[in-house]
C-alpha cells in the first residue's frame, strides 16, 4: 500500500495515508489480486473471436446434432511438487530439496463434460501420438454418442498417427475434433480439475514415482464420483 501511495505522491503531488490509500482504492473498485501469467504470443483477438463466436456456435451445433462437448487436457503432476505455506519453527524455514525439472513426474490427460462426467489416464512416460489415440478410444467406450473433443493445438494432437486413426469411417462417425486458440488455457475448464487436484496435491510427499502415482488414481477416481463437484469447478470457466 506505501508502494502505491508513493506513486500517487509521485505523480500529482499529493501525499496520501496508507489506510486513506486503501479505502480511495476500495471506493475506486480496486481490489488486492494475483496477477495471472499469459503468454505474449497470445492472439487477443482469435481468443475474443473464439469466445465470443466459434463456442456459442459449436454449443449450438452439438445441440442440433446431438453430440456431447468433451474438453481434453493433458497435466504433469512432479514428485518435487509445488509447495505451499505450513508450519515450523519461527526463524527455520523449511527446504525441499530436489533438482527442479528432473524430478520423476506422471503425465495425466483428463477429458471432462459439463454434466460433470470425467475421465483420466496417466502415463510415466513422454504422451505421444500412439497415447494420445489410445485416449481417444477409451473416451469413445467412455460416452455413448457423437462427441467433439476440444483441445489446445499441441503438436502431439495434430501428428501422424493421430491424423491416420481419424481417417478411419467408423471414427469419424463419431468424433469431431476442434482446436482452441493457441496460448488461451482459461479457454479449457479442464484446467479447473487442474488446479483443484494441485491444490490437493500441495504438501504432500512421496517416496516414490509409484506413491505419487496411487495418489492420482484415488484422487481421480474421486472426482470421477463426484460429478455435482466438477460441475461446480467448471463454472470458474469463462466458456461455461
């Protein structure tokens, strides 16, 4: 807040208290926030078009042509994961050691509805063309009917063996696919189940790749369970 006083002072010449400052902010509709990471190569205008166009378009369509929405994600889950604030011993900082980035992860692709019915698999290794068509076989066992799948444009979802299984008649039949706007995540409401299941996952340790991995199963198959609970976490999504 002295931060922003002295800008003001800086700026018009006027000198204002800390506690003046918060209530000349609250009264302005100002409010204490996390500033949000965005990629610079967003396109602002493809992502607005997306929105505000292509999605009531394809909700519309799905409807006429009978067909569920399915939104599709992949997330890596580390065993040196995020931590967040705990307990210990005033002036004795806790430390986590590990080297970051090379710490024994899961690769988890969800894929998720707004009637809250979802689905995960994950996989140690890197997710390839061959993972990515195993998915999508499993998603059409999963859900009965035509499906769209919406999903970011990561090279692993336009390679060539995923290209060669969709030219398959009986596959598209079935399953549309639909690309959201490159470097738009908020565009995905998978990345709600993201963020709800590292938040759980915070403070949490492992021994190993394998504890981690019976983690993600019993969490997944939680939510899962609980659809009433997704659909509550997709109502965080701007595309809900």
């Amino acid at each position: 807040m002295q931060r922003i006083a002295d800008s003001v002072d800086r700026l018009t010449g006027v000198r204002y208290s800390q506690t003046h400052m918060g209530r000349l902010l609250k009264r302005w509709g100002w409010s204490w926030q996390k500033p949000k990471r965005q990629d610079i190569r967003r396109d602002e205008a493809a992502i607005e078009h997306w929105r505000d166009v292509i999605w009531p378009e394809l909700k519309k369509q799905a409807q006429e042509q009978k067909k569920t929405l399915i939104f599709v994600d992949e997330s890596s889950f580390h065993l040196c994961s995020h931590h967040r604030k705990t307990f210990a011993p005033v002036g004795r900082t806790p430390a986590v050691k590990g080297k970051r980035g090379q710490s024994p992860r899961h690769m988890v692709m969800g894929a998720v509805s707004f009637q809250g019915r979802s689905y995960y698999s994950w996989t140690q290794g890197t997710v390839t063309g061959a993972t990515i068509v195993t998915f999508l076989k499993t998603l059409l066992r999963y859900w009965r009917g035509k499906l769209r799948v919406i999903w970011d444009n990561a090279p692993v979802h336009r390679c060539r063996e995923v290209r060669e299984w969709l030219c398959h008649p009986d596959v598209q039949a079935r399953l549309s696919l639909e690309p959201l706007p490159p470097y738009a995540p908020e565009l995905n409401p998978t990345e709600s189940l993201w963020s709800w299941i590292k938040r759980k996952r915070a403070n949490l340790t492992f021994k190993d790749a394998l504890g981690l991995g019976q983690w993600l199963k019993r969490t997944t198959s939680w939510i899962k369970r609980r659809r009433d609970h997704v659909r509550k976490l997709l109502k965080a999504s701007p595309v809900h």
